[in-house]
C-alpha cells in the first residue's frame, strides 16, 4: 500500500504542475495578442486611404471633415497633374484661375511642338503671333535642310535666292562624286566644262582597272593604245595560268612560245599522276611512254582490290 500511495501523489503533481504551466502559457499568449491588437483608429485610416485611392469600397459617411479636406486636396492635385500633362481624365471645370493659367500655358506648348513636327492633331488656329513664327521658322529651317540633303520632302518654292544658291552648290558637288564613282545616278548634262574632264579622267582610270581584271564592266572601246598593252599582257599571263592548272579555259593560241614547253610538261606530269592514281577517266595513255606505261600497269596491280572496284 505505501508502494501505491506515493506514485499516485506523484501522478497527481504532474497534472497539478502540468496544467499550471499550460494556463500560464495560454495567460502569455493572451497577453502578446493584446499588446500586438491594432489601435482603434487603423479602420479609419484604412477607410480614408481608400477614399484617397477612390476605390469604390470607400465608405464616405464615415468620413471626418479634416479628411474630406484631405481627399478635396488630393483630388484637387491629381487633376491638376492630369490638366497638365493633358490626360483626358483632366477637369477643367475644378481647377482654380492660377492652375488653368499653368494648364493653358502647357497646352499651348504641346500644340506648337506638334505643329512643328507637322502632326495631324496640330491646331494651327490655337497659335499665338509668337508661336506661329516660331513653327514657320522652324518649318523653313527643316526645308533648307531637306533641300541640301536632296530629300524629296524638299519644297523648292520655299527658299529664298540665298538658299537656293546654296542648294544648287550642294546638288552639284553630290552630282560630282556620284559621277567620280561611276553610280547610275550620275548627271553629266550638270557637270561644268572642267568638272566633266576630271570625271572622264576617272572614267577611263576606272575601265582600266576593270579591264586588267577582266571585270564585265570592261570597255576595250576606251581604252587608249597605251593600255591596251598592260591589258593585253594580263589576259596572256591569266591565260598561261589557266593553261598550267588545266582549265577547261586554257586558249593554247595565245600561250607564247617561251610557256609552250612548260605547259606541255605540267599536262604530263599531271597525266601521269592521273594514271598512277587510277584515274582512267582522265588519263590519256596516249601520253605515255613506254616506262611510263609499266609503271602504271604495275601501281594497277598493286592496288587492292577494293580499289578496283
């Protein structure tokens, strides 16, 4: 019996201690919570912070009037902001006289740029005296510069005798450097007397080049006797490459008589290589001398068979 007693007082003072220490815990708890509960006010200015978001949850009734002050202010200034930047979403009707004196002054603005970028929504009737010079000013500016550039946005009518002159002389030099170039673009009824020498010069130093190089833009109508020579010896000499490195383009006609020899035993010993290898379908046996003809018959039997399949 004293074994029993003392393990159930035991037992009974863990549950006793056990659920001392859950209520102190729950008490902590209750403690933190009440300490970390949002004051009284927060609604309220969630409320006001919706108003001011003007979300349709704003509940307007329970508004002080210091805070419908505040979303009269906020409102007033966001519009103002709208007028200015000319959002659609602005309200001309709720801006005060120094606000719509600020709201004009930047619409008059945005409408002369737009006129001096030529847009379509640009409202000539709105300008000022100022303005209207300002944009065709500037209109005659971007002309003048479209007419040098020889732009086709170019309006002739619109220069003054100065500015055409100008005009004419940029023309011209463009004219010239097209014609030194050789591009299709070329006006040669505008070149002056001296200007057209000095572009034929270049014509024929520019046939010359094409025609070394045997380029199809090639005149040999132009050229002169004395380069017809330079052009003649290259096409012997691309000739005597052609012939050397068995072209199907080699003329032997041309190869003069100092390149025939060497011609003649590159093509043999190419032949030659041509019927070692196997290559019957290039190889002229006719070419061949009698050690020559040996040589190949024993290379063909040394080959594998595979080979002479």
């Amino acid at each position: 019996m004293s074994s029993v007693v003392p393990s159930n007082l035991k037992r009974f003072d863990r549950l006793y201690y056990g659920r001392k220490l859950r209520t102190a815990f729950f008490l902590l708890c209750a403690v933190s919570l009440s300490a970390q509960k949002p004051p009284a006010a927060k609604p309220n200015n969630s409320n006001l912070d919706q108003c001011l978001r003007g979300l349709f949850t704003c509940d307007v009734g329970s508004l002080k009037p210091d805070e419908l002050s505040r979303i009269g202010q906020a409102y007033q200034r966001k519009n103002f902001d709208n007028c200015t930047a000319g959002s659609s979403a602005c309200n001309p009707l709720a801006l005060t006289k120094e606000q719509l004196a600020i709201v004009n002054r930047a619409a008059s603005r945005r409408n002369v740029d737009r006129c001096i970028e030529g847009k379509l929504n640009c409202d000539p009737t709105k300008l000022q005296p100022g303005e209207a010079v300002e944009v065709a000013n500037e209109h005659k500016r971007k002309n003048l510069q479209n007419c040098l550039d020889g732009n086709a946005l170019c309006d002739p009518a619109g220069l003054t005798e100065k500015q055409a002159q100008a005009v004419d002389a940029a023309r011209r030099g463009r004219n010239l450097k097209e014609c030194l170039d050789g591009s299709p673009r070329c006006e040669p009824l505008i070149l002056s007397a001296s200007e057209a020498k000095v572009v034929s010069v270049q014509a024929r130093r520019r046939n010359l080049d094409n025609c070394l190089s045997a380029a199809l833009k090639c005149d040999p109508s132009l050229l002169t006797p004395e380069q017809l020579k330079p052009v003649t010896a290259a096409r012997l000499q691309r000739n005597i490459e052609t012939c050397l490195s068995g072209g199907a383009n080699c003329d032997p006609l041309l190869l003069p008589a100092a390149d025939q020899g060497r011609v003649t035993a590159t093509r043999k010993a190419r032949n030659l290589e041509s019927c070692m290898n196997g290559y019957f379908s290039t190889c002229e046996l006719s070419l061949l001398t009698g050690p020559e003809i040996a040589n190949v018959s024993a290379a063909q039997k040394e080959r594998p068979a595979s080979a002479l399949r």
